[in-house]
C-alpha cells in the first residue's frame, strides 16, 4: 500500500512512525503478536502504513496482501446489506424478527434449567424487532460470554462457530429452541443477533449472503479480496493464527496452509466469518467516512450512515449503564450503540482521545477500525491473536494515532 505525505493532511510523519517502533518492540519483538499491519488515513488519504512480524510460524515474512480472520469486523457489513434492504423499503427497523423468521415467533425467557436439566418454560418474551437485532439488544447472547446456561447451550450447540456443520435454516431452527436472556429492548448483550441479521438479508434477497456482500458491496467498493472463505489458489496468502496464552508465547491455532478456510463452509456468518485484507477493508472505512460512497459508488445514503452511527441506547445511556457482556469488542464508559456500530457519545468518559461521533469495532482475532467523522481520520488494524482482550493494543494506536494530529478539525 503507497504511503502520503501526512503533512500534507495535518499530521506528524515524526509521530506516526513512532507506533511502528512501538508495536515493534511492545508486541512483535517478543513475541505477544505474530504479526502487525496499520493503515491510517485522513480525508481517505493513507498518511501512515506498516507491516511487521510473519505471515507463518515457519517465518514466512507478513505480505502486503495478506489475508486475516477478521471476525467481528464482519458485523458492520452486515449491517450495512441490511440498511440497503431498509433503503429500498423491503423492510423496516421496526418489523418483528418473526416477519422474515417465522421460526422465532414464540420465543420465551430464560427461566432456569439447562444441561443435563431441560430449560424451564419461562414468561413468553416481548416480539423481537429487526433494530434489537442491529442494536445488540435481542435477548440473544454468545457461548463465549460463558456466564449462564444460556451461554452453555450455545456453546453446545457450536451456534458461535457454525461454519461447518449448521446451514442458515439449520441454525435458526437451533436457535429457536432455546430460550431469551431477556425481553427484546430491555438490555445490551453482545450475542449472535448479527448472524441472525444475515440469515435475514439472505430470505429476502434470495441469495446466500456471500453473494449479496460481492454484488451489492464488495465490487461495487473494489474489496476483491474479501470473502467468506479464501479463493481457490489464495491459500498461501492466509495468516496463520493464534490462541493468547498468559506468560507465554501464542500457541498455534489454525494454519493458513492447511485451514478448513480454505474450502467452503455451509454457513455464511454475518456476525464473524469473513476473510479481508487491509488494503480492503481501508477501502470499506472509507466509504464509511464519506458518507456510503466511494469512486461513485453509493452503497448507502448519508442520512441511512447517521441513523447508524448514532446512539440508539434508551435515553442516551451509554454501554456502562445497559450492558451484561462479560466481553465485547467495545469499550463501554463514554461509548453507545448505533445500528452496527459502537459510536463515541462523551470522550472525556472514554478517558482517551476520541471526537464525538466517532464509530468503531473490532474482530475477536485483535483487529479494528476506526472512523473519526470530525477529523477525518479512519484507522485499519491487521493481526491474528485470539482473544482481543489480551492486550490493550487497540486503545494504544488510538492514543498514538491522536498524538500525531497536528491541525484539528474539532
């Protein structure tokens, strides 16, 4: 990927390069990270790029094209395809689930049970809406938060990692026998509403949803190599990945060589299942910076963008006061949600630099983006450690990508 001039658009070269010696020597010199890639850009114009570490444990160097797990970074493209089909009135935010999915019609409440005991039958729970799906605020949940039983049986059912074993109909039908953490709109829960939002997109468009993201999104933006899945003679450019261990170096989790990525799956997840470069995905965050267009293609309209950037958490609160997640790909003090997005509401809470109105999210692989609507600033994060919890990188580019704005635009 070229780099600018970051003079050129208000910012220190001086202190943009010192986050390549500090990821260096934080993170890949000892190992925490196999791998690193950073592009930030202002006004879509890329100001700063690295890349550091090893594409594979054999020491194959990291390539620019390489290709990354990115996880939970699916969920804003995902909720982009459905804000197209809320564009063309083929749905609305406020219709039930039920209207698309009839299988979750009669949902119930957790009530207890669970495991080697059946769930007890609970209070019959409030209609979900497709806006609690976007919103994280379903009643649905991830085995990974691993608190409840809910969460177990999740796990039990795969229903977090259904690549290979469940289809889009299969994995509605499962889902639809267990129960709600809570009533639709009452709390925040990180949870697979994302995927189910995909299985949406895919009943009314009539194509599987790796198909509507390549017609409607991916070519349209140039992102020719983003994919559930690697493409047949691509497999050489997929990272490996890892598992964070504590006191230790990573343990080797998937090789990209050898990935079940590699071949094709049965279930396209719309909450995590995506491959994509970083030369890609800039190309996403930056339509997301103009406002859903670039080079002429309009993916979304810029009033449909504000509606999903901006907070949808009942009267204005912020994560710290609605949410139950034991983990999510957001910080909660100072930080809403949108139909998709964490979004800045109260930057002093968030205790870092921020500029309101500033929307994000991250994958559970460590990666994130960024789109400072005020200044202009867009930022894309490559690597491949799971869990993302384990170290504080995000919020340490953040600040150090801050550090270098020479001319604000606030």
């Amino acid at each position: 990927m070229q780099t600018f001039d970051p003079g050129r658009q208000g910012m220190s070269a001086e202190r943009l390069a010192r986050i390549d010696a500090f990821v260096k020597g934080k993170y890949i010199d000892n190992g925490k990270l196999p791998n690193a890639q950073l592009v930030v850009a202002r006004n879509g114009e890329p100001v700063h790029y690295f890349a550091q570490g090893t594409l594979r444990a054999d020491g194959t160097p990291l390539r620019d094209d390489a290709l990354f797990r990115i996880a939970s970074m699916t969920k804003p493209v995902t909720s982009i395809a459905f804000m197209q089909l809320v564009e063309e009135c083929k749905i609305a935010l406020e219709d039930p689930v039920a209207r698309v999915l009839p299988e979750l019609k009669n949902l119930s409440l957790f009530a207890g049970g669970g495991g080697s005991v059946p769930f007890m039958p609970g209070k019959r729970a409030e209609p979900m809406r497709m806006v609690d799906l976007m919103t994280h605020m379903s009643g649905l949940t991830y085995g990974l938060q691993n608190r409840t039983n809910v969460d177990a049986a999740y796990r039990d059912s795969s229903l977090d990692v259904a690549r290979h074993h469940l289809d889009s109909d299969a994995y509605i039908a499962r889902l639809a026998q267990l129960p709600l953490e809570f009533s639709p709109g009452e709390r925040w829960n990180y949870s697979v509403s994302t995927d189910v939002l995909g299985v949406v997109v895919e009943r009314l468009s009539g194509m599987r949803l790796g198909d509507y993201f390549k017609e409607h999104i991916f070519a349209p933006l140039g992102m020719n190599d983003t994919a559930f899945g690697v493409a047949e003679g691509q497999s050489d450019r997929l990272v490996d990945s890892y598992g964070y261990k504590p006191g230790a170096k990573p343990d080797l989790v998937d090789l990209g060589a050898e990935s079940r990525l590699n071949g094709p799956g049965k279930f396209d997840s719309g909450g995590g299942g995506l491959i994509s470069t970083i030369a890609d995905y800039h190309r996403f965050a930056t339509m997301l910076l103009n406002g859903g267009v670039l080079d002429g293609a309009r993916i979304v309209s810029p009033k449909t963008l504000a509606l999903m950037t901006a907070n949808h958490l009942p009267g204005g609160q912020d994560l710290t006061q609605l949410s139950q997640s034991l983990f999510s790909e957001s910080q909660n003090a100072g930080v809403g949600f949108g139909l998709g997005f964490a979004t800045v509401i109260d930057p002093a809470k968030t205790l870092m630099p921020a500029s309101k109105g500033e929307f994000y999210w991250g994958g559970a692989y460590s990666t994130a983006f960024f789109v400072d609507p005020v200044e202009k600033i867009t930022m894309v994060f490559m690597t491949q450690l799971y869990p993302s919890s384990a170290y504080p990188i995000r919020r340490q580019l953040k600040t150090m990508i801050y550090a270098a704005v020479e001319e604000s635009y606030a």
